[in-house]
C-alpha cells in the first residue's frame, strides 16, 4: 500500500521548499513554496504545517538558509540566526530545535549547502527510522482487535503504528477526535488512516468521556508534543481531559514520543504555546465583537494519568523516563 499523502507534505526543490497547505487539505491538495528561510517560519507559524510538518520544514529551511548564507558577510551568524528564528516559531514541540541542532552539527564552513543538505537527509532518515521503531513498540502493548481512541495528528508515529499493527498480524478500529478548533483529527487523522484502509469513525471533542465510559474503548493512544523527564506529557489541549476521563474508567493512556526530553526535568521546563484567540473564533464563524476566545494550544498530563509513556527505545512507566539511554547529538 503506497504511503499516505501526509507522510511527504514537506519537499525540497531548487526554487526553494513546498509545503502542503494542511489547513485546506484534504478538501485541497495546495502546496505553498518558500523561496526562503523566513517564508518557512511564517508557514509553521501560520499552521500551513502542523504535527510532525514543522519538523521536516525545519529541516529543509536550514538547508535553504545554508543556501542564503552563502552571500552573506558572516554565513555561520545567518545559519545559526535562522535555526533560532524556526525554534522560535511553535516553542513547545521541541522537535523543531532537533532539527536544527541535527543540521547546525553537520555544517561544514567549506561546504556550507552541501553539508547542510546530507544534515537534513540524516535528519530525515533518523526521523521516519525512529517513528517506525515507536510504532513497533506500541504495537505490542496493544491486543488483538483493538479500538483504540486517538487525539490530534500522530502523523509518522500513528503511520508507524498502523504498519507495525498490520505486520504483527492484529486487527484494530480507531475512534479520531475532531480536535478544535483546527479540526486535524477530523481532515488530517482521520483522512490519513482512511487513506491507509482503517476502520475509522470520527467523534466530536465533546464525546470522548462518553465514549470511554461505555466500554467501547480499549486503549487511549496519541502523540506527544513533548514529554517531560518527571513523565508529564504535553500535547495538543485537550489530551489532559481524555487522560483523566480514561484515568476513571480504567482505560490505559500510551503516549508515543520519540524520546523524552533531558532539556525538560519538569512541567514546569515546557513552554505552552498561546495561539491567538481568535482563531478559535474564526473556527467557530464567531463573529459577535464583544466575545473573546482564549487558545491555549497544549495541555500538560501528569503522570498519574499515564499508563505508559511508549519510546523508540520501548515501554516505560512516565516515572522511570530517567532510564532513557543517553541519544545521539
């Protein structure tokens, strides 16, 4: 089965990167090209990319501003410039800062755009191997003819799951969240595991509780933002609602991350994101001025409400996250 649309939505050209336009997809397949590295920022920002999107545009944005350097008086100040401005743009996922730091540790001063190019290749490699690895851990803590309950985009992580589910021979049904107010679960989810033939029903954000209370749920699994080495889990809000209800209704949390994050000893170590509140407005087609809306864009889980935190390197209890082994720079 060919890979689904989401899996290469961030492409390098000579003319610069094209980013598949998320906020229409999947009604429009739009890319939007950034002939340069500030273009990239503004698209991440704007949320023309979104779940693992931002990672892969970062990637390619440092090889872009490896290309702009050339011309400039200091080329190592501009490199180093643009990858603070791209970890700049969503500052709570950290996956963005790897992957300009994965870049910036392969630049090579004699040859500036080509080692920045093999850093973003290696960048990318390391990215899909990893999610393959995830996916294969969290396959075998899930039984055979699984429903599970997912949040927000998984994107590579959730593909992984899927192939590694399907070659370990189990059957398995998702309930996706629709994920206000950017409706990812809904256009990106949920159209993703279509695409990739699962047995796949959209719910409303309002119906999770429900649905965990009436025993149709096996398993609550998602993507993490970030996860903290004391075992908190910041993802897209509304994952803290979903943990507490499955929490109550003896339903185990996974959580898949790559890896947890040495930078982050505790929640309080993680920046939340505050997107502007009319956007939850314009969700809405909200167009009284006397009302206000408040976005926060992730939420933080304490480890109470977490069954397993699930790694490239396997299974462990959010408590032990201090086991991680040591990654590579």
């Amino acid at each position: 089965m060919p890979a689904p649309t989401l899996a290469d939505s961030v492409r390098l050209a000579d003319d610069g990167v094209h980013i598949l336009d998320r906020r229409v997809f999947p009604a429009r397949r739009e890319w939007v090209r950034c002939a340069g590295v500030e273009d990239v920022a503004k698209a991440i920002e704007d949320m023309v990319t979104q779940s693992s999107g931002p990672y892969f545009a970062a990637l390619w944005g440092m090889v872009l501003a490896a290309r702009e350097a050339v011309e400039r008086p200091d080329p190592l100040a501009h490199v180093q410039a643009a990858g603070a401005r791209l970890i700049a743009t969503r500052r709570t996922n950290n996956h963005i800062g790897t992957a300009v730091r994965t870049v910036l540790s392969r630049m090579d001063s004699s040859d500036l755009v080509g080692s920045a190019l093999a850093g973003a290749r290696e960048g990318d490699r390391r990215y899909r191997d990893r999610s393959r690895a995830l996916g294969e851990h969290t396959a075998t803590l899930l039984p055979d003819n699984a429903s599970l309950l997912t949040h927000c985009w998984a994107d590579l992580y959730l593909v992984g799951l899927v192939d590694a589910l399907r070659a370990a021979g189990k059957s398995f049904t998702v309930h996706c969240t629709e994920t206000r107010p950017y409706l990812q679960g809904a256009k990106l989810t949920a159209t993703t595991l279509a695409e990739m033939g699962v047995d796949t029903t959209l719910i409303t954000d309002g119906m999770g509780a429900a649905v965990l209370a009436d025993g149709r749920i096996d398993a609550l699994v998602t993507a993490a933002d970030r996860v903290t080495l004391d075992g908190h889990v910041v993802n897209k809000v509304g994952t803290l609602g979903l943990a507490v209800a499955a929490h109550t209704f003896g339903v185990p949390f996974l959580a898949m991350v790559q890896a947890p994050d040495r930078a982050a000893p505790t929640a309080a170590d993680v920046p939340i994101e505050y997107r502007n509140g009319a956007e939850v407005l314009t969700a809405a087609g909200v167009t009284e001025p006397g009302i206000r809306g408040l976005y926060p864009a992730f939420d933080i889980t304490p480890p109470r409400f977490v069954s397993t935190v699930v790694t490239d390197s396997g299974a462990f209890d959010p408590t032990g996250l201090a086991d991680y082994p040591q990654e590579e720079p």
